[in-house]
C-alpha cells in the first residue's frame, strides 16, 4: 500500500527538524569554539601586557633611582664647592 500524504509529510517534517537541530548544535559547537579562541587569545594579550607593565615598573624604578643618585651627587658637590 502506498504511503498516505500525511504520513510524507509527516516524514518530512520530522526530517527538517532533524536538520534544524543538526544545524543548531553545529552552530553551539562553532560558537563555544570561538569563545574558547577568544578567551585563550584574551589570556594571551593580559600575560604580554603584564610583562610589558612590569618592565615600564623596573625601567621606572631603575631612573628614579639614578635621578637620585644625581641628585645626592649634585648635593655633595655644592656642599664641597661652598
């Protein structure tokens, strides 16, 4: 006997929500995958900024440190000087 309409279109109908869902979880994966990326990439640029800020600290610390080195030469000097 010959498959009825209905149970065609039922078929397909169960079918398209087959690949509705197939799509759906294919876009959740690729999604999580790209938050995944972004959040590793993220990770990536904090650690290279933190590095960098660090060096700016000791670069810092190190000419504040030879200013008053200067500084208490310059003071020596006037006080040889006077």
């Amino acid at each position: 006997m010959a498959e009825s309409y209905s149970d065609k279109a039922k078929d397909a109908a169960q079918n398209a929500v087959d690949k509705a869902k197939e799509a759906g979880q294919a876009a959740a994966d690729k999604a999580q995958e790209l938050g995944r990326d972004a959040k590793d990439k993220a990770k990536e640029v904090g650690d290279a900024v933190s590095e960098k800020a660090g060096e700016v600290k000791d670069w810092a610390k190190d000419k504040a440190h030879q200013a008053g080195e200067k500084i208490e030469e310059a003071g020596e000097s006037i006080q040889r000087n006077t």
